[in-house]
C-alpha cells in the first residue's frame, strides 16, 4: 500500500461517490477505480460496496482508520514549480538546405510555375 492508494482510497471514503472523488482529485475515473481494485486484491477483501449506492464495508472502516493516520504521519506532498504563464512564441530559424549526404542528389528547390 503506497501513500496515493490510500489518499485515493480516502476521497472515495469521504465522498461515497467515485466520479465526485476522481474529479476531486483531479484523476480520471477509470485510474480510482483501478486503485482502489488493486488495493481490495492486496488487502483481500472488498472495501467498497459498489452498486446502486456507494458503501464502506467493514474492512474499509478499519483501513479508513490507518489510511488516515499513515497521511498524517507522511510529509506534505512537495508541491511541482509553476512555469510562468505569458511570453512571446518563438518561431523556429530556418536552416538553409538539409545537409549534403554522399550518395544521395541534392535537395534544390524545384522553380514555382506561372
């Protein structure tokens, strides 16, 4: 179990809702939904019912429990530099020809007809 399954696991538990928790976490549906499949197979049991209504079961209540104290415990995420927005675009010099290769003829420019 890695500190992002559970986060994700987490969101589920507070929302009972999955697209709600994947919009909130910024992740697409079908990632959270693979997360929290592959944390049911290695704590061997179901923890959410899924179905008409979203449900914790009772082995998510006792990993609700420990996935909230393991965040606690774990450092703030560091948060990713933000590029400054704006600036001029730049478009790309050109080169001249493409560069002479033995064997092969080479590239002239074909005369634009009137």
């Amino acid at each position: 179990m890695n500190i992002t399954q559970l986060r994700r696991f987490v969101a589920v538990a507070e929302e009972l809702h999955f697209p709600r928790a994947a919009e909130s976490l910024g992740i697409p549906l079908a990632a959270l939904y693979s997360t929290i499949e592959k944390l049911e197979d290695e704590v061997g049991h179901p923890l959410v019912t899924r179905g008409g209504e979203t449900k914790i079961t009772a082995a998510g209540l006792l990993l609700l429990d420990e996935a909230r104290e393991r965040i606690a415990a774990e450092p703030a995420p560091v948060a990713k530099p933000v590029a400054p927005a704006g600036g001029k675009a730049k478009a790309s010099k050109g080169r001249g020809r493409a560069p002479v290769v033995k064997g092969q003829p080479k590239p002239y420019k074909k005369r634009q007809g009137r």
